[in-house]
C-alpha cells in the first residue's frame, strides 16, 4: 500500500479510535472505568506511529520522516503523561513544543547539512500519486517526495515549518506549460533532479545554508540565488520554481 499523507493517517487513527470507544459504550460492551483508561492511552498511537516513521526514516525506501516522527512520538508521549496529571500538559499544548525547532536546527547542522543524495533517494516520505491534493499544502513538521513513476506535475505552493523536500522530474509527465512550484519552510532541504533538456528558472532564498543550482552557489549571510536556463523564455515546456528557507540547504541539478 502506498504512503498516505500524514495528516490523513493521524485523523484516520483518531477518528477510528473515537468511533470504536463510542460503538462499545453505547452497546454497554465497556464500562466507563475501560472508556476512561482507553481516552488517557489512546494518544499512545501517535507515539507508535512516530517511533515508526522516525525508524523508517533511516532506512532505505522505508519511507518515514525523522524530523516528523520524533516530534509525533515527543507529543504523544507528553499528552499521556498529561492525562495521569505527571506533567501539565494536554492535547491543545501543542504549540509549547516549539524549543523542538531549536534542536532540529542543531541536529541539521550536526548530520544533515553535508549528507550526499542520489538519484530515487533523499527525502523519505512519499505523497499520494494523486499529487493534485498537494497544490496548497501547509503543514508544521513533515518531509515530502515526489519520486513516483511517471507523476503529474501541477502547479504547487507547499509550506513545512520542520520537513525536507525531494523532487525528481526526471520520472514525471510535465505538460506542455509553464508551471509554477513554490517551496516555502523554516528548516529543511530542498532537493530537485531536472532533465538535461528542461527550460526552468528559480529564485532560492535561504538565511542560513547553501545554494547550489548546475553549478553556481550561493554566498553571504542571507543567500539568493537567481537562474535562468538560456531555452527559457521560448520554451512553452518549462517549470518557474520559487524556493524559499530560513535554515537549510538548496541543491538544483541536471541529469
């Protein structure tokens, strides 16, 4: 079965989850004693399902996200903790995880910023085929690929605020247009594969990190990178890309 988006599987396990609880109260099969023991747990989920992707994350084609998964288990593990009153915290304190972008931050510079990527690998997540349900996708922590056999390329205007990015249009149907792809995040790569015969232009942007498109780079503290490929004003084919980071790295190449 192919990688669903996360957002999708995190609603689905909640609202299977209320809806069992629901079904075996009103049929009198558990007691409110077993209803309240499964509402304090149930947000053990979310620490399975983060442990798992954070694991898949180091492993060849196993999908999965590092960066979302740690923080999914973190929450998890936080909200149930909350619920036997060990720390004060409950499901809408989200938001007082932000020192976790701090030590993603670190963590980037620590091991990511110098990793290789090769063709078919790099960002682990895998979208949906149906790729249209990307075109405005905004979402806190979560890596994103479009790497699947002969994907359509839409126009798109993605935002993460923890979460890399991978494209390869080397394996995508791109219409006879100029289609634009925004990429906007706080911390997180960038990646694209482009064939050797595509017209494009990008503006990259990053504050802290390189850029790197064909072979031009970046410098400075707060680094902007302008390109454009010779065929492409003429070119009816052709991609206008607009990526934009406040930490990590951008890398463009042609094969």
């Amino acid at each position: 079965m192919k990688s669903r988006g996360s957002v999708t599987i995190l609603l689905s396990f909640i609202l299977i989850t209320v809806g069992i609880i629901l079904f075996l109260e009103n049929f009198n099969i558990i007691s409110v004693e077993i209803s309240n023991v499964i509402a304090r747990n149930w947000p053990i989920l979310f620490v399975i399902l983060g442990l798992k992707w954070f694991i898949d994350s180091f492993r060849t084609n196993k999908g999965g996200s590092w960066a979302f998964g740690s923080f999914l288990a973190i929450y998890g593990l936080l909200v149930v903790l909350g619920n036997y009153d060990i720390i004060s915290f409950d499901f809408g304190d989200i938001w007082e995880l932000w020192p976790l972008l701090l030590i993603y931050i670190g963590l980037h510079f620590l091991f990511f910023t110098n990793r290789k990527y090769k063709k078919g690998h790099g960002v682990k997540v895998t979208i949906d085929s149906d790729h249209s349900r990307m075109k405005n996708n905004h979402s806190f922590v979560g890596s994103h690929s479009f790497n699947e056999e002969n994907w359509t390329v839409e126009p798109l205007d993605i935002w993460s605020g923890v979460g890399d990015y991978y494209f390869d249009f080397t394996k995508a149907y791109i219409p006879n247009t100029n289609t634009p792809i925004t990429v906007r995040g706080w911390i997180g790569d960038i990646r694209m594969l482009l064939p050797e015969d595509l017209p494009f232009k990008v503006d990259a942007t990053t504050n802290v990190g390189e850029i790197k498109v064909l072979d031009q780079e970046a410098s400075g503290m707060t680094k902007n990178l302008t390109f454009q490929s010779s065929d492409y004003g003429q070119a009816a084919q052709k991609l206008t890309i607009q990526l934009d980071l406040q930490v990590g790295d951008i890398r463009i190449d042609r094969v």
